[in-house]
C-alpha cells in the first residue's frame, strides 16, 4: 500500500473526522472562555472521563461480537453495592483491593447471566440487557432498598492522595486527578492485547462479522460470547467502584440513565453496531468528544439545557452514522 493510499483511507476514518472535530472544538472554546488548555480544565476533564472511558470498553466489546449492551450501569450499581455493604456491614477489613474483587465477583456473575442467555438461547442482546438491567434495577432498589453509602475509610485509602493535583494561577481553583485514571489505562491496554493478539481477540472480531463463518472456522461462538459478556460485567463493576471512590459515597442512583450517552460515544468513534468493526482509539476519542461538549460547554456560557440538547444531536449523528455504515455493509453482501 503506497502513501496516498494510506492518507486515504486515514482520512476517511471515523476516529479521524473526530479527532478533526474535537480539535476545532477546543479551539473555539479557548478563544471564547481562554480556560480551556488550562491545567485545572486539562485534569477535570480526565477526571470527568475516567468512569465513561471504563464504560465504553462494555459498550465496545458488545458491539464488536454481539449487539448493543445496555446493562453495565446497573450491573456497576449492583456489584459496587454488593461490595461497600459486604466490607461496610460485616467488618471485613479487606481494604480498596478486597472491596473490588468482590465487586468484581458479582459483575462477573451478572455478566454471566446475560452471556448465557444470548449464546445458548440466540435472544438479540439489547433484549437481554433491557430486560436483565431492569431486574437488577428491582433488585438493587427493590428487594435491597439501596440507598446512600459512606465508604469507608478503609476503602477511600487508595484514592487519598491524588495522581496529580494542580492549581489554575490565573483564577486559584485546584483539581486534582484520583488514581482511578490509571484503573481505566490499565484496562485499556490489557483489552487492547486480548483483541490484538491472541486467538481469543481475534474471535471476537470474526463472530461479530459473521458468526456462522467464524463457527466454521473453528472459533467456539457460544463460550466467547458467553466470556465477553462476563469479563464486561467485571469490567462494569470496577467502573462502578472507581465512581465510588471518585465521589466518596455510593448512591445508587447516580449510576443510571448514562449508558446512552456511553454508547453513543462508541459508536461515533466507529464502532459498528452490527459488524465486528472498530477500534479501542474510536472509542476514547468518542468519549473525549462528548465529555469535552458536556464540561467545556459551561466554560463559554451555555445554559445546561442547550448543553442537553447539543449531546442528543450528538446522539443522533452517531446513530446515523452507524445506521449507513450498516446499510452500506448489507448492500456489499
């Protein structure tokens, strides 16, 4: 492949017109407010991307084998409350590290379950989230009756003291950046392995293109399907304990309605919603887009509502975008 060739297909790239697009948007909102490649606004919007990035890894592994999954914020409430109330109520004194593999443990069990339901039984995934997310929202709310929880101390001592903390000179407000972020790096990188270069990685991709050629081929459509659902519940329940060590509490409720905001992210960084296509980049581009319109709005004066209303346009664009990449892909066949 010759240099144009390559420019070319660089340029008609997803991950390349938003990566055009977040350039040109930070741009007007520095000349605008002058606040926005400040260090304060450089941290927040990390720290502001660190549980969406975490999020987007479910969204993407969905997509890429499967269909759309929408259970992962309740599937993080779930087990980040099974895990504060078992540290919290039964005096385990495990620390940061025991109250995440608890979490875990119920993610990866909640995942499970909408594994098993969509390999062995051919149900569309959306289906099984929806109605698996509104289970578990009855049993969180319902049958638990959860409600507001102080960590405790014992948990809080990773994130005591920040990875970064920096001070604006210009207007005095500090940020500080938690040692989350590298929670949501490390997950990054070991996903990005798994796909890349192992057999595993790449029969996720060959069951999302197709997977009656991938069962051919030799691939075990049902127990990688049923894996990635699970290893994405675990990877739902650390984004559920990294929002709780964020804000220092768990409050069930602030773990829901997010996931259309997540996917749409995914798919306008380029992941298809129904072809096994896309990328890790694709989708932490999409992630800095929206949460760049959703911080950096309310520096150049916009009232939330409009801000609201700027993320659904946003919304729709990625929807359509992936709708004719979809129609395109029939087309082709």
């Amino acid at each position: 492949m010759n240099m144009k060739s390559k420019m070319n297909k660089l340029f008609f790239k997803s991950e390349f017109f938003v990566f055009l697009i977040i350039i040109i948007f930070a741009l007007l909102v520095q000349v605008r407010s002058g606040q926005f490649f400040s260090n304060t606004n450089m941290i927040n919007l990390l720290r502001s991307m660190t549980v969406p990035l975490i999020y987007g890894l479910c969204a993407y592994l969905g997509f890429i084998s499967t269909g759309a999954d929408i259970s992962f914020p309740l599937i993080a409430a779930l087990s980040t409350y099974m895990g504060t109330i078992f540290v919290t109520n039964m005096g385990m004194t495990v620390g940061t590290l025991g109250a995440f593999i608890i979490s875990i443990l119920f993610g990866l069990l909640l995942g499970f379950l909408n594994g098993f339901l969509i390999s062995n039984y051919d149900f569309p995934s959306l289906i099984v989230t929806l109605g698996t997310s509104t289970i578990f929202s009855g049993i969180l709310f319902g049958v638990l009756n959860a409600g507001r929880v102080l960590l405790p101390t014992e948990i809080m001592s990773f994130v005591e003291k920040p990875l970064i903390s920096v001070t604006n000179p210009t207007t005095n407000i500090s940020a500080a950046l938690p040692k989350t972020f590298i929670i949501a790096l490390l997950l990054y990188l070991a996903v990005y392995l798994v796909l890349n270069y192992t057999i595993a990685g790449r029969g996720v991709f060959a069951i999302g293109g197709d997977s009656s050629s991938a069962e051919r081929a030799g691939f075990n459509v049902k127990l990688i399907r049923t894996s990635l659902f699970t290893i994405s519940g675990g990877i739902a329940a650390i984004a559920g304990m990294c929002y709780a060590l964020e804000t220092k509490y768990f409050l069930p409720t602030e773990y829901v309605g997010g996931e259309m905001t997540v996917i749409a992210a995914v798919v306008l960084g380029g992941t298809s919603m129904a072809s096994g296509k896309g990328s890790l980049t694709g989708v932490f581009l999409g992630t800095l887009l929206l949460t760049m319109v959703s911080n950096s709005l309310m520096l150049i004066g916009v009232p939330i509502y409009w801000q609201r209303a700027i993320v659904g346009l946003i919304i729709v664009v990625g929807t359509a975008i992936s709708v004719l990449d979809i129609s395109k892909l029939r087309f082709a066949k």
